[in-house]
C-alpha cells in the first residue's frame, strides 16, 4: 500500500458500491494526481468481468494541460449539444415532483464541470480496441458504428468497457480520488479521437472521466427508488 493510499480508512464493499459518486463541484482542479494511483486504479479495473473474457478494454490518461484544455473544450461543446437534444435530464418528467430541487442541483452542478472539464488533474477515457483478437471477432459479429445489428453485439461490446470503466471508478473512491462518468463529448468523438491520437475507425471511446482528489472526505449514497419499485420477479 502506497503512502497515497494509507491516508484513506478501508470501506466496506457496500461503502464503496452506494458512496462511489459522480463528484462534479468537489473535484479539487488545483492538486496533481500521481500517475502511481491512476495506474492502480486500472490495475484494479481490469479484474472486472467482461464478454467472452473479452480483454478489449484500454485507457488513455491523460495529464498534458493542452490535451486536456483540448477536451474539455469539446467536452464543453458536447454539453451544448446535449442540452437540446431529447436525452436532456433538465427536460425529462421525474416520477417524484420531490426529486425537482436535487435534479435543479444537480444541473448546477453538471453545468459547473462543462466549464471546468478540461481543468481536472487527469482525464481517463475508457475505450474498446476492436484490433484486439476479441474486438476483431466483434467486428465479424457485425459490430460497426452505424450499423443496425442485433441488441446482443452492442452488450458484448458495453460489456467489456463499462464494468473496467465503473471498477476503475470505485477503485479510485477507495484511495481517496473522486471521479465523474460523462460521455456526451462523443458528440463529437472523432474531434477528441484526433486529440487522443485515437485510430477512430478502430478503439471506441466509452466515456471520458475526471479524475481528482476529493474535496473532503464525506460521500453518501444518493436518493434512489426502493427495490420494490425496480424488481419484477419471475415475469415482467
């Protein structure tokens, strides 16, 4: 265990799994991030399952001030785009008229990383490497950007991207790093490909997550609907 690492009291399993946060405004912009800790961090992601024992997944982290300026411009762009499209969480109904003033937060909140993404200490994309063994048998199953292919092709893919992305995720609550997962600067991915020295036609951007140091230490779960109101058992 690193030094980095001992500064942070071990959580239980359930800590981590409902305090592990998507932190926009506690994201400390002003204090580097060692490149040790983000590097266990994929080290512990990539335990996580994946299809077919799959192994597609990558990251690029990226700690360059002009790369990172550079995405969070377009990160920012992305926001804009997203803003008027029907995915906008400001203009969806919420089933609980309660819930309004923590989505009105949370849009300040998401607001507030738009303008400062480019300014997170690391910025670590999760990607899928179709030139991999697996990825290349992914492309034979029909798998291509724009093509309409059956349901099970694209599982297989977010499968073997996004456990890695969201272990990485809780590994870096647990040494004391807070993290964010946003995706709509694939609004314009082949821009951030030319940023990251991405070959477009062949790794598959997932997300792109800041990474920091938290700013205090206090995380606690989110509201969120009971398990009676999510399980069906036996049918629909």
């Amino acid at each position: 265990m690193t030094p980095a690492h001992a500064e942070w009291p071990a959580l239980t399993g359930e800590e981590l799994l409902t305090t592990t946060r998507c932190v926009r405004r506690r994201l400390d912009l002003t204090r580097p991030v060692a490149r040790e800790l983000v590097e266990h961090c994929v080290d512990v992601a990539l335990q996580a399952p994946t299809a077919s024992y799959s192994q597609v997944a990558r990251f690029i982290c990226v700690d360059d001030p002009d790369r990172r300026a550079a995405l969070g411009d377009i990160y920012r762009r992305g926001w804009k785009v997203y803003e008027t499209s029907p995915m906008y969480v400001g203009g969806m109904p919420l089933p609980d008229p309660a819930l309004r003033p923590l989505l009105e937060r949370g849009l300040v909140s998401a607001e507030h990383l738009a303008e400062h993404m480019g300014e997170a200490p690391v910025l670590v994309i999760p990607c899928a490497d179709l030139t991999s063994a697996t990825g290349e048998r992914l492309v034979q199953a029909g798998w291509t950007r724009d093509a309409v292919r059956p349901a099970i092709v694209d599982a297989a893919l977010w499968w073997s991207v996004m456990p890695e992305g969201w272990s990485f995720m809780m590994a870096a609550r647990s040494v004391g790093l807070a993290s964010c997962w946003t995706c709509v600067h694939m609004f314009f991915e082949r821009e951030a490909a030319e940023v990251l020295g991405v070959p477009y036609e062949h790794v598959v951007q997932a997300a792109l997550i800041p990474v920091a140091h938290a700013v205090g230490a206090g995380f606690r779960p989110g509201p969120r609907m009971p398990a009676s109101m999510a399980v069906h058992w036996n049918a629909w």
